[in-house]
C-alpha cells in the first residue's frame, strides 16, 4: 500500500483518507440502525459505535490491500 498520496502539492497519509471513509461508511451504518431500532438491544452505544468504527476501518483496510494486491 502506499504510504502517502499528494493532495495539491500536500502529502497526507492514506491513513487518514481511509478513517475518513470509515468514518462516513460507519455513519452510514448507524443511521440504519437507528432507523431499524436496533440500539435497543445495545448495553453501551458509544462504545458500539467505537467496534463498529473499527471494524470499518479493517474492513477498508483489508479491501485497499486486496485490491492493491490483486493489480
């Protein structure tokens, strides 16, 4: 994976623009959730948001390796 991509002449870390999608997809989510009622089955929902999050981001993670592996 590369480490970094260039935005305008800015270096910023692919990190970064993978936690932003994360961020957006884990939103996307949430909503649906809401929408299905299902945080009433949730003991601690920030700390679900939290796992979910992260299981988002490795999701994206692995995703972006696959593709980059598979080229």
């Amino acid at each position: 994976m590369y480490g970094e991509f260039s935005l305008h002449g800015v270096f910023i870390p692919t990190l970064i623009g993978l936690m932003l999608l994360a961020f957006l997809l884990q939103n996307g989510v949430r909503v649906l959730l809401i929408k299905a009622d299902a945080y009433r089955h949730v003991w601690h929902p920030p700390l679900f948001n939290l796992s979910l999050y992260v299981l988002v981001l490795g999701g994206v993670f692995a995703l972006l390796r696959g593709i980059l592996a598979w080229r």
